[in-house]
C-alpha cells in the first residue's frame, strides 16, 4: 500500500508520518489489493451505508518482537487486538487508520486512531 514512498519502512520522504490521507504508492499487486479493498469499502458505505473501519496494520511478528528493518512499524499482539475490538465496537461510519505501537520515530501517523479509537498503544 505504501512500498513504492523512497526509504520506507525505515524512514518517510514527507519528512514527517505518514498520515492515512497521503497517497498511496504500492510496490506490488498486495499493496494495490489492499487501496482497491479500501476504495471499495468507501463506495459500500457510501451507497449502501455499509459501515466499514479500515485498518492499516503495522508488521506483527510470532515471537511479538519487532522485526530488523521494521521496527518502526511494529505492531505488538496485545495492541493489535485491542485496535479491533475497539474498532468493532465503535460508533464509526467509515474511517482509514493505522495501528502500529508506541515506536520510536514512528513512519505512520496514528494520531486520527488514537481520536477516533481511543487507540492507546502499550508495549514499545
């Protein structure tokens, strides 16, 4: 969804997070599938009023450790389910968020999750 930005996952080009309403720029078929899903799920909501949060997950490991290159996007299991349980229980129509835990320097923006979500992450 995001591959194609220079540098990434280690830094962001934009000279700050990226936010949810940047551009996307996949590197490959997945990434694309996942800005189609998006975009699909915008058009259900918006003619069908079928409520739907999208959630842009940062990079989850087995062992629930960050992984070498990615470490500023991890995402620990506990923050991972606690973004969507609190995304399926929320009052939202439609919504795009990341959800990556409390990283130093992180690449996302999570500041719109953490309004809308009440996101808190934990674990570093």
């Amino acid at each position: 969804l995001l591959g194609a930005y220079e540098g990434y996952p280690k830094t962001s080009p934009l000279g700050r997070p990226i936010n949810t309403d940047d551009p996307l720029r996949p590197d490959g078929d997945y990434g694309v599938s996942k800005g189609f899903g998006e975009l699909l799920a915008r058009k259900y909501y918006d003619l069908y009023g079928i409520r739907t949060i999208c959630i842009r997950i940062g990079s989850l490991s087995n062992d629930d450790k960050p992984i070498k290159s990615y470490e500023k996007l991890f995402l620990s299991h506990e923050d991972a389910a606690w973004v969507f349980k609190n995304a399926l229980k929320s009052d939202i129509n439609f919504g795009v968020y990341f959800a990556i835990s409390d990283n130093p320097n992180p690449i996302f923006n999570t500041d719109s999750t953490k309004r809308a979500l009440g996101f808190s992450p934990k674990q570093k």
